[in-house]
C-alpha cells in the first residue's frame, strides 16, 4: 500500500505542478490588468467594476437546434441572469465617458447546471496570446493625460497613425498614450485599440451590440463539429451619445430601469459559423461579414434586479464555463480566462459557481 501511495503521489506530481503554474499565470493576469488602474478598490472586479444586473429569459429559434445541441438551445423558456458594465477598473462611474461596455449573461438549467456567454462592444480582442497580453497591460499603465496640438495630429495623420481622440472633460489620468504606443508597435492590437477609442458611450445598454469575440466549436444535430462566434445584437438598434454633448456620469443604470418599467427590451443572439481560413485562435482577427449567421434566439430583459449584490456583485460569471455542445476553441486567451475569472473571483469573496462536469 505504501508503494502504491508513493506512485499516485509521483503520478501526480506533474499534474500538481501544471496547475500551480497555472494558477500563478491566472494571479499575474488579473494583478496586471488591476495594475492599469490606480485607484482599484479591493473587493471587487478588476475590469468591469461597476456594472448592473437584469433579470430575464432566453428563448432559441426555431432553428438553433439544428446548429447546436446544448441545452438552452432547445426551444424552451430559459432563465437568464444579465450584468452589463462599463470597461474601466475603476470605482468612480464615467458613463459618459468613451469606453468599451459588457455584457455577461448566465443561462439558468435544470438540475442547477448553468452556463455563461461574455462578450463586450468591440468586435476584437487587444492581443492573441497571454504573454502578448501581459505586455499590453504593461503598456497601458495610466499617465497623466496631454492633449496633443493640431500640429502633433496633422503629423500622425502623414504617418498613417491611428488619431488618439481628445480626453473628455475631467479625465486626467489614461492609459490612451501607452495603448496607441503599443498598437503601433504591435499589428495585432490596431484594430480593438482603434475601436476602443472612438467607440463612445451608448445611449442605453440594451442599444448596444456586444460581441464574445472567441471562437467556440458547438456540436449540430446532424453531429458536425463547426467553429463559430457569438454576438448580441440590440432589438432597438444600436446608438451612441452625441460626443459633442456628452451626458452627465451617471445615467445608464437610470436608464436601464425607467426603459424595463415601461416595456421589455430583446438581445437576439447571433452565431457566425466559420470558414476555411478563418482564425480560430486568434482572437484580434475578426471573421468576414459575410459569414453565415444563424439566428440562434431571442433574450428579454424584463427587469433591472432588487436585490443587486446577490444577482449582480457576487454572481461568477465565467466564459468556459460550457455546456455538452459547446466546446473551447484553442484560443489561448479564451483557455486563459478560466483561471483569471476563478481567481478574480476568489480574491473579491465571489460566490463559487461549479462547472458542468460533462463540459
């Protein structure tokens, strides 16, 4: 017995040191992006510290079944959960701010499985692998913020550099300068750096599309494994605020709840189904429009929650976390995330979600 017990520990060892050094991978992730924020408050979510959350229910098409087997694609009334957020890291609310929003959504199952879909307004993603990503969180550390002069833009605009936009009113402090170095050094970050920077503030959250940006493959009816990518696309079209006359800091919470106490709203799901030569681990590089896409269902938001701490603040939403049916791609910064969420969860005192053993 002795022996045998000897063994298992041996044959664990590797395992056992696998998982360490991940887990020392998912702490550098989330104290890097904590890093770009100076005035993080501990206890809460690294990125995407202020958001609200939405109740509601998921109803797929009547096609979905065919593209996907998993569960909440079946037909029937599903419950959802739903946080949207502003992007930054940090504890003082700037709705009208430009900046990247988000949208997490948990789909509620029988037999208390769950599944969650992440996505946020831009189309890509900064970086396609972790170290890549570790450096661009380096890079986009908070400077004091300088306006350049009209000579400083017509000089970038010769170079062919992406414009860096006038700070709105108040803002001191950005990460704009480091980001923009970075993207001109760094060819796979240009487009979600350009994007986040003149992406401007929505008029609501549920006017604005979202998009999960990683590839997942889902499992079809007829058994074909196919590479796709999720997006949400908003009922009432999409719309910004005016830059020239920005809102006050505070409104998209007050908005949300005056636009559900009048009539629901509805995010229709979209899935784009790959091609040869598509990039599936790669999440900067976005797939061409003219993808097939498949109307996968209809969310409705029916009401913002009451009780925000427990549907909101300590809900742990996570990307992998999968149902049969739906599977990870070998996106190295989808795989990533698994960890990062755990330990951002673990280090704000989130409530533990297990994952789907099947999944």
């Amino acid at each position: 017995m002795k022996g045998t017990a000897a063994n298992l520990e041996a044959n664990a060892g590797p395992a056992a040191a696998i998982a360490s050094a991940d887990d020392a991978i998912s702490r550098q992730l989330v104290d890097a992006v904590i890093a770009d924020f100076p005035d993080h408050a501990p206890g809460t979510r690294p990125v995407h510290t202020l958001g609200v959350g939405v109740q509601g229910h998921f109803v797929a098409s009547d096609v979905a079944r065919q593209f996907c087997v998993a569960e909440h694609f079946q037909g029937h009334q599903v419950p959802a959960t739903v946080r949207f957020s502003n992007g930054s890291g940090s504890p003082v609310r700037r709705d009208g701010w430009s900046d990247v929003r988000g949208m997490a959504t948990r789909f509620h199952l029988k037999d208390d499985a769950a599944t969650d879909l992440i996505a946020m307004t831009l189309g890509s993603f900064f970086s396609p692998t972790v170290a890549d990503f570790l450096a661009f969180c380096q890079a986009a550390r908070q400077t004091p913020v300088t306006v350049p002069s009209a000579w400083q833009k017509l000089l970038g605009m010769l170079q062919l550099k992406p414009p860096s936009p006038d700070p709105p009113p108040g803002q001191l402090m950005s990460g704009a300068a480091g980001t923009l170095a970075y993207a001109n050094a760094h060819r796979s970050a240009q487009m979600a750096v350009f994007d986040a920077g003149t992406i401007g503030a929505p008029v609501s959250y549920a006017r604005a599309s979202f998009h999960a940006v990683h590839t997942f493959m889902v499992l079809g009816a007829d058994g074909l494994r196919r590479p796709v990518r999720f997006s949400w696309q908003p009922v009432a079209g999409v719309a910004t605020t005016n830059p020239a006359a920005p809102p006050v800091d505070d409104y998209l919470n007050a908005e949300l709840q005056q636009r559900l106490q009048q009539w629901p709203a509805d995010m229709v799901l979209m899935m784009a189904i790959g091609e040869r030569g598509d990039a599936l681990a790669d999440p900067t590089r976005p797939w061409p429009a003219k993808r097939q896409r498949i109307v996968m269902g209809t969310l409705t938001l029916v009401q913002v929650a009451q009780d925000q701490q427990a549907v909101c603040e300590k809900i742990s939403f996570n990307p992998c976390r999968l149902l049969p049916g739906i599977e990870l791609s070998d996106d190295p910064i989808l795989r990533a995330r698994r960890g990062a969420y755990e330990t951002s969860r673990q280090m704000r005192g989130g409530t533990a979600c297990p994952f789907n053993p099947e999944a």
